[in-house]
C-alpha cells in the first residue's frame, strides 16, 4: 500500500478488507489516510499541516476519533454502486454483499471503533 498521511484523508479504511474514497481524488492527487486507524503501537509525529486540529497521530486514536470516522464513512458508502469497482474481484464475496447492503441502507456499517486493538 502506498497511502500517505493526512489529518485530511482522501481516502479510508473500513471495517472489512478495503480502503474506501471519502472524497473525490484529483488525477495526479496523492491517496492519503489518518495513520490513526493503523493501531500503531508508537506516538508518531507526521509533517505540520495546516489546518489540522491534531499534530501526533496516538496508538488510541482509533479509539477516539472513530465517531468522527465512521460517520465520513457512512457519508461515502451510497456512492460505492455509482463508481467503477476494479477492484471488486479481489474482494471476498460475503465483504461484497455486506458492502451492497450498507449502501442500500439494509444494514449498518459496523464500527471502526471494533477494529481497535488497544486496551
């Protein structure tokens, strides 16, 4: 995976066995993620950015911000039937029908708060 930090991410991990766009994504655009989602065992202390309300992404960030994240990634879902899915395939076949009943508002998206794996 080639994902660069950001407080901003363009894109994000789900609950499942993908990242998901959060936005749209520039042709030339660097694809970015919160290292806050990665259960990182060490503080770490990415390049300033402007506008960010943190400055360290934290092992237990996860824990307190997936509020914050599941509800961009809930934003996003609806959109997954009207973009081109390449990589659809390499995905299981119980991720993808889970997938298709979230953004048929069938089911809740399960929290990110449940891939923590902090005390």
């Amino acid at each position: 995976r080639y994902v660069n930090h950001s407080f901003h991410p363009n894109s994000m991990l789900t609950p499942w066995e993908f990242d998901i766009a959060i936005r749209d994504i520039a042709a030339g655009e660097q694809i970015t993620g919160d290292y806050g989602m990665l259960n990182i065992i060490e503080p770490f202390e990415p390049f300033p950015e402007d506008g960010a309300k943190r400055s360290v992404v934290l092992p237990d960030d996860l824990a307190n911000h997936h509020e914050d994240w599941d509800r961009l990634l809930a934003e996003a879902f609806p959109d997954i039937p009207g973009v081109d899915q390449p990589l659809k395939a390499v995905l299981s076949r119980q991720t993808w029908e889970q997938t298709q009943r979230v953004c048929a508002g069938e089911q809740s998206l399960p929290s990110l708060r449940h891939s923590f794996c902090g005390p």
